[in-house]
C-alpha cells in the first residue's frame, strides 16, 4: 500500500511524540517545600567564588561551612541558610598554604575536617593535606589554629574532591576522582600529625565523584557527581548500592551534604551568587525511615563515568523532552509539500 507524504511524516514523529510524553511524565517530582529539614538557599558572599566543600553544622543549626576551591587562602565560611549570608570567617593558622581545597566534613566532638586533596596537577603530588579544628562555640570571624596532616594513598598519589568523617568512629574516608569511576580510600583509625597518613582502597565506588557526604548516624553514604549521584548502605565501610539520587542540574555540581538531621541532601555548585538546592533524603537519611521524594533504590543500574547512568533528574528529564520537541519542530518544518 501506498502511503501519503502526509501519512509517512506523521508516523515518523510519533514516536518521538510518545517518548517525549513519556519522559514528561515520568519526572520525579521535586519537593516544593523542606518543613522537615533545611531549604536550599542563596550563598551571597561575594568573596565565596568556588564553593567546593559544605558541611552541615551541628552545633549552630541552619549553618552550613564551606570553602573556595584555590587561590584564597586559608579561610573558612559559616553561612546562614535562612538568609545566605555569611555569619563568620575562619582564618586558619598552623598550616602551611592551602593547595587545593575541595572537602569539608564535621566529625565527633564538632571537629572541623577540612580536605586539601585536589590535585591540580593530574595526580601527580606525592602527598596532599587534612586539616582539624575545633568548631567555634561562637559564630563571628576569628583566628583558629589547625592541625595538619600528610595524607598518602596505598597505591600512589591521585586526584580527588570527596572526604568524609565517621561521626561515630572519627575515621577519616576518601574517594578518588577517575571518569571511570574510583575507589573508597581508608585512612589510619587515628590521624598521626607527625607521621605520614597512609589511605588505602577498599571498595569501588561507581561514579566520577566530586563529593560525599556520610547521614548523621552513619549508616548512609551519598556521593555525587556534576550530572548524577549514587546511595550506598554504608555497611561498615563495605558499600552497598542502593540506588540513584536526584541530582539537580547546576553550573559545577560540587558538592554534597546531609542536613543535621539526616533528612535533607544539600547539594552546592561553584560560582557567585550559587544556590543550594535541597533534597530529600534517601529513607530521611536513616532518621526517618521515609521514601525518598528525589531518588530512587528501584531500578538502579551500574554506571561510571560522571554518573549520567545512574541518576534520573527533573531539570535533565525536562531538558530532553524539549529537545525531542525541538525536533519535532523541525519534522513539520522539513515535511514535503
């Protein structure tokens, strides 16, 4: 049978019609409000240029820390998530010049890690930096002495941007930064500031990783990518997967972290003026026992690179809808007289 041009056009778009209606459809809903945890916000500090790092504060809550990436020296930001606006500076003393600072995590006893692990020359430092320091009772800018240690990897020096603290144990974790997904680094059970700090690998982890972030009780691990993010049964150090994060769509997706209540994920990007985009938490981050409003443990597959196969986000899903409209578009357009 013969078939018109008309007829042909129709039924070539649609299926791209149907697809597009699909993925429409199947975009996971972002949560409208966060009455059970923190909002996202604004970061408006104009000297916060690369936000890198972000570490929920335990002991002011609302307040998040956080740091530039390079080039600013050894400070630190205590920014208030009701208002965006930077409640303190810390100026660390006791260490030498920062390198590359792209991690922050808050251990037991409100100790401050701060993760000088970036390697801006591929990999090839023999050694990179953590630095402790007692959180402030107090919230206003202020001189604080750190303690540095020399960290080392087992199997030679590397790249990376993901640090995490055990809140129960103290131990400190870190996971490399490769395109084709890394590894779960294990650090000494008590950093030696007189000694090297030997990390070891002991599990993979399958995503090109910018951050991490450990729940409040330890029991979960959330780390993200710039496009994706994965969840993991934290298992004593011996990760489980249990599924994708809804990651939102930003600038330089950067980093990660737990609100102090384990409810929320907050995720940050580099830039001035970056917002915080908040999420829910993955079984409310062990405190809860809730679904999870942004991710999904079902149907959860195995990917690398910079985690495009293992996250379904909103602003992507939307993106490609419009694209296949686009084309569409285009069909009619192109569709012979």
């Amino acid at each position: 049978m013969k078939c018109g041009a008309g007829w042909h056009s129709w039924h070539m778009r649609r299926p791209f019609a149907l697809l597009a209606a699909a993925l429409l459809m199947s975009a996971p809903a972002v949560p409208a409000s966060a009455a059970d945890g923190d909002e996202g916000f604004t970061v408006k500090d104009p000297r916060i240029t690369e936000s890198s790092g972000l570490a929920a504060s335990r002991l002011h809550p609302g307040v998040y820390w956080t740091h530039n990436d390079s080039d600013d020296g050894p400070y630190l930001y205590a920014v208030d998530s009701a208002t965006g606006e930077t409640v303190a500076r810390l100026t660390l003393t006791g260490i030498g010049s920062p390198r590359d600072v792209e991690a922050i995590s808050i251990g037991p006893g409100n100790r401050i890690f701060v993760g000088d692990i970036g390697d801006n020359l591929g990999g090839t430092w023999p050694y990179v930096w953590i630095y402790e320091l007692p959180e402030p009772k107090e919230l206003k800018d202020a001189t604080v002495r750190a303690t540095q240690y020399v960290v080392k990897y087992s199997d030679g020096a590397r790249d990376a941007e993901s640090m995490v603290v055990h809140p129960k144990t103290g131990r400190v974790y870190i996971v490399d930064k490769k395109e084709e997904g890394g590894h779960l680094y294990e650090g000494p059970a008590k950093l030696s500031a007189t000694d090297d700090n030997v990390f070891r690998p002991i599990t993979p982890v399958e995503l090109w990783a910018t951050d991490a972030a450990l729940s409040p009780d330890g029991e979960q691990l959330a780390v993200r990518g710039y496009f994706g993010g994965i969840h993991y049964s934290w298992n004593g150090g011996e990760l489980q997967r249990k599924g994708r994060l809804s990651v939102p769509l930003q600038g330089q997706g950067e980093s990660v972290t737990y609100s102090a209540d384990g409810s929320r994920l907050m995720y940050g990007s580099e830039g001035t003026q970056s917002a915080v985009e908040s999420r829910e938490a993955p079984g409310g981050g062990g405190r809860k026992g809730s679904s999870a409003g942004g991710g999904s443990a079902e149907g959860a597959e195995s990917g690398g690179g910079d985690g495009t196969g293992g996250t379904v986000k909103a602003g992507g899903v939307v993106v490609a809808a419009l694209v296949l409209l686009l084309v569409l578009r285009l069909t009619r357009r192109r569709r012979p007289s």
